[in-house]
C-alpha cells in the first residue's frame, strides 16, 4: 500500500484519478488542491473517509506543500490553470501554478526524495497540419502555441531538468484531449453538452475543422497508474487512445445521441492561435509498460458522458451561466 499526494485532485481529471485509485488498488490519497474555481469538493463526494484526506491550498505555497510531500511514498501533480482561452485572457495565473508551483513541488521532492509524476499535455508539441501523417511522440520538438501549453511545456523542462541535476525519481506523462465526467463547463465537451440539455445550440469555433485526439479519463488514470508502477525514472510517455475527432463531427454526434438534427449549430469567432490538429503516438507506453485502454468505443464514452451531465445538472449548474457569460463576451 501507497501513500499518494494527488495534486489538483479535486479538478476533472485530478478527481477521476482518485475514484480510480480507490476503485483499483488499496493506496490512500490526500488530495492538495486550491479549489480554485476549476476545483469542486463534490466531485470527490462518496469517497471512503478513511482513504481519502482534502487539504485545501497552494501548490507554490512551500510551507503548505513541504510536510505534504515529505509524508507521501509518490506525488501525482495533475493541479493546473488548465484552459486556453483563460489562459489568452489572463496568463498570471498560469504562471504562478504551472511554473512556480511545479517548482515548489519539485523542491519538496527533491528534499524528501519522493517519487514524483508530472501530468502534462500533448500540447507542449504544438499542432500538425490536417493532412499530416505524422503523430507525436515521445521525440517530437517542443513547440507550444498559448501561454497555457508554454507553461506546461516550461513545468517538463522544470522536472527533466530536476531528474538530470538533483536525482529526483520524477517521470513525466503527456496526454491527449480527455473527456468524462467531472470536467468543467468551460471545457468544449460539457460545454456542448449542457447547451443541447438546456436547449442552447453547440458553438463551434471557426470552421469546426480542428482536429483533437480524444481519451476518457478513466484511461488517462489507468496510464498514470501503469506509469507510477512500471515507469522508468527520467523517461517521459505519451498517453492516447487513438481517438482522432474533428470538432464538428463531435458537436453532430452529440446532437444525434440527444435526438436533435444534426445541424442545429452556430459557427462562431475562432480562438487566436487555435491549434489545427493534436494527434499521440502512445507505441512506447503499450509496448514498453503493456498498457492499452480500455475505451475503444467513443460514442458510447460520449453517451455514457451526456447521461453524467444529465443526471447530475446540481454539479454544474452554478457555473454554467458564468462561463457562458465570459464566451459571449468574446463572440463565442
Ligand atoms: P482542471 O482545471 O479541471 O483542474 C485543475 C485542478 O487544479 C482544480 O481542482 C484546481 O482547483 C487545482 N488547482 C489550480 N491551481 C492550483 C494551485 N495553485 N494549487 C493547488 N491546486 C490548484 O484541469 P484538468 O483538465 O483536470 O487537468 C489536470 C491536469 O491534466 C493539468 O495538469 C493539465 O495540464 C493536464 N492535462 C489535461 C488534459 C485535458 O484534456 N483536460 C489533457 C492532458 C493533460
Ligand atoms: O490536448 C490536451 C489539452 O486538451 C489539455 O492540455 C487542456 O488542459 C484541455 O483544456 C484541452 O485543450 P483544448 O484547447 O484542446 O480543449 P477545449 O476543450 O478548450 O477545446 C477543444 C476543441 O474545441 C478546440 O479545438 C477548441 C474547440 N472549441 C472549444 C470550445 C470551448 C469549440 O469549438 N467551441 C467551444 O465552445
């Protein structure tokens, strides 16, 4: 049995790591989470009390995050400003939690000699063209395009850079597009989603030709799990489950489940610099760790997904007029 701190355990992906964790092995969690307005205390609601602990702060807060880490057998750092358009808005805080908290993360390790993941994005490669046969992989050059994925990109060279200078047991895993329960409103999925339950149509930016590699969540954790278990210290992984998707293809198909016609839609204002297209080469995880997912089937992940937000309108509900409010203000 583990002792795992779980950074941003109380986020999207964070939250399903935790129900993963606790579904699937005997490890005891505590989550470290700001509860920023991306986290939420419900989405560990159900949760065995005795197993999973909530401590409420700053990852960049070193007097916090030290006798945390110091306590832990491995940290799993999912915390973040996750979004691009937020992070096209307003990059600070994306500074301050991507860079400066991954940092004072990584002091900590590195004093305790704890065992650490770094859970990043396949944008840190930037984008392919549409037509482009190539996927990325673990040797792609890093070129990221918005201050959200500079920062991811900037928090691995952080962690490579503490494994090759200080020792620290770090491995890093970069992920595709995820969806699933739990995940934000401002996010394209939910946000999609909601609309169509509250009668809204879906808001495609620009042409709705941008491509994105889609993973339910509960693959990305069980990747991470695998990682943790079988990683080799230093090495980085690409985490996706071969679920290229254009976005317009994503909005009929979410109208066809919901019963509406297929083109009830609004293109709307691109996002500046929008990536074309994300596609993951995730050979070196399969062959090397033996890991695969166990999602292959999108439109039932996706169905399963629209009855989550069906069913469960008291989770998102307070944030949705919000996010709502902020995209209609930039054309979106
Ligand atoms: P999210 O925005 O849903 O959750 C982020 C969580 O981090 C929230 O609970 C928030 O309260 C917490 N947090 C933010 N700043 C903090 C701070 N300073 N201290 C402590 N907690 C803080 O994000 P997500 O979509 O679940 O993404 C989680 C991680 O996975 C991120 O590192 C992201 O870069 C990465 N990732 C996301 C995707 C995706 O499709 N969403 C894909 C690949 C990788
Ligand atoms: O690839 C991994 C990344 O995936 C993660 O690192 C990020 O944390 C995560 O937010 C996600 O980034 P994207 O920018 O790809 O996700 P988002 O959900 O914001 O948008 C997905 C696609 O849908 C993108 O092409 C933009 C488009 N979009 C988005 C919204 C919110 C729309 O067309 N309409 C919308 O309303």
């Amino acid at each position: 049995m583990s002792r795992l701190l779980v950074t941003g355990g109380a986020g999207f992906i964070g939250s399903n790591f935790v129900h993963h964790v606790i579904a699937h092995t005997d490890h005891t969690v505590t989550v470290l989470d700001k509860l920023t307005y991306a986290g939420n205390e419900a989405s560990l609601a159900g949760l065995p009390e005795d197993r999973v602990r909530l401590v409420v702060g700053d990852i960049a807060d070193a007097a916090v995050v030290d006798p945390l880490v110091a306590e832990a057998d491995a940290v799993v750092h999912y915390a973040a400003e996750s979004h691009n358009d937020n992070s096209l808005h307003d990059p600070r805080p994306f500074l301050d939690t991507n860079i400066i908290g991954t940092y004072t993360l990584l002091e900590a390790a590195r004093r305790h000699d704890v065992r650490f993941h770094h859970i990043s994005t396949d944008e840190v490669y930037g984008d392919l063209e549409l037509d482009d046969p190539a996927r990325f992989t673990e040797s792609t050059p890093y070129n990221p395009s918005s201050p959200y994925s500079s920062t991811k990109a900037g928090s691995d060279l952080l962690v490579r850079a503490w494994v090759r200078s200080f020792g620290v047991r770090a491995t890093i895993s970069n992920c595709s597009n995820n969806y699933g329960p739990y995940q934000h409103v401002e996010k394209f999925i939910p946000r999609q989603i909601t609309n169509v339950l509250r009668g809204v149509r879906p808001k495609l930016y620009g042409t709705g030709e941008n491509v994105r590699d889609w993973i339910h969540a509960d693959d990305h954790s069980s990747a991470v799990l695998t990682i943790l278990d079988k990683g080799e210290i230093g090495e980085t992984y690409l985490i996706g489950a071969d679920g290229e998707k254009d976005n317009k293809s994503v909005v009929e198909l979410i109208l066809q489940i919901t019963g509406n016609p297929t083109d009830a839609y609004d293109l709307v204002t691109d996002r500046p610099g929008h990536d074309l297209r994300y596609a993951i080469d995730s050979t070196k995880l399969r062959t090397e760790l033996g890991w695969k997912p166990t999602y292959g089937d999108f439109e039932s992940g996706l169905a399963a997904t629209i009855d989550w937000y069906r069913e469960n309108e008291a989770w998102w509900a307070p944030t949705k007029d919000g996010v709502e409010a902020f995209y209609a203000s930039k054309g979106q």
